[in-house]
C-alpha cells in the first residue's frame, strides 16, 4: 500500500514512467553530471524526449542544470529529498502499483484531452 502523502507527490510531481526512471538514474550516482544523449540511450528514448524530461525534472526542482547539456540530482529541499527517497524504496517493492498509479495520471490526462474534442450530443 502506497501512503496518502506519497500518492498525492505521485499524482502531483511525477508526469511519466520515464520521467521517474530519469530521477532514479540521477539518483543513483548523485555526484554524476547526466546529458540528454546519455539519459536517451540508458532510458531507450529519443534525444528529444530526453531533453524535455530533464527540462520537466529541473522545473520541478528534482535537478539542477550544471550548464548548458549537463544536470545533475539535487532536490531543492530536505522534504522533497526525502519524498524522492520514500519514493523509490516503494517503487523497488511495489513497482507495479507505482507504474499503474503513474500511468492512471497520464491516462487521465488522455481521455480530458480527448473528451475536450467531443462533439456535443
């Protein structure tokens, strides 16, 4: 069971899979500076779908831009840290009720997306 303050840091802070696996990799090796080829090759994504993940990591202050190509794990608080933290001790036992929870966000997003183009009945 994931708890209540966790699911809402979920449903709030973590926009995709990939966007979650990109914060466990920086991480992971918090002294490693990371650039958007890297991120791609290790997550299998493209260049371009890297760069936007780490832009989406550094507007939620997840991680900072080193320079121009290379960033780097630093949480902006203690309490988003430890969040992160919580965070991935759960998912390393829970993995696929934080995918499904992930994934119901961005599912969600979908059909609001899709239903904006309905025509009326």
């Amino acid at each position: 069971m994931i708890a209540e303050h966790i699911r809402r840091f979920i449903l709030t802070s973590i926009n995709s899979v990939p966007h979650w696996e990109a914060v466990l990799l920086l991480r992971y090796d918090q002294e490693m500076v990371w650039d958007a080829e890297t991120i791609a090759q290790t997550l299998y994504i493209s260049e371009k779908k890297a760069n936007t993940i780490l832009d989406d990591l550094c507007a939620s202050h997840f991680i900072v831009k080193k320079n121009t190509h290379f960033y780097h794990y630093k949480p902006s608080s203690l309490e988003l840290k430890n969040t992160i933290d919580q965070l991935a001790d759960i998912y390393a036992k829970n993995l696929i009720e934080v995918t499904n929870l992930i994934h119901s966000k961005t599912d969600k997003q979908a059909q609001q997306f899709g239903d904006a183009f309905k025509w009326p009945e």
